[in-house]
C-alpha cells in the first residue's frame, strides 16, 4: 500500500475529488500547499505530463483524505 508522505494516510483513502479551476499567476505546488495535499499525488491524480504547464482555465482534481 502506499502512503501520502505529507500526513502518512494511504492514498487508498481518498474519499472524492475537489475540482479547483486554475487561475492566472497558479502554479502547481502552490496549489498543492493550498489544500494540503502531496504534489506527486497531485501530478499523478490528473495525469500531467508536464507539472509546470497549467494553464488558467484548466481543471484539477483535488483528492479528498478521509
């Protein structure tokens, strides 16, 4: 099983999705620390290629832990 290694709680657990709307001037480990979330799993949940092109507009998905 694997463990987020901000808070140690399997990422198995994530309940649902946030969705958060990417706004000018964002960027992805902000974002992260926002929600309080890993950024790997933030990356890997929205399957982006290239974590540093988001674009305003664009849609992610947050995960929600338990």
């Amino acid at each position: 099983m694997k463990y987020d290694k901000e808070d140690g709680s399997p990422l198995s657990q994530i309940l649902e999705n946030k969705v958060y709307k990417v706004k000018h001037g964002d960027v992805l480990w902000k974002i992260a620390d926002k929600f309080k979330v890993n950024l790997e799993e933030l990356i890997k949940i929205n399957n982006l290629k290239n974590p540093n092109l988001i674009l305003p507009g664009q849609e992610l998905k947050i995960p929600v832990h338990k």
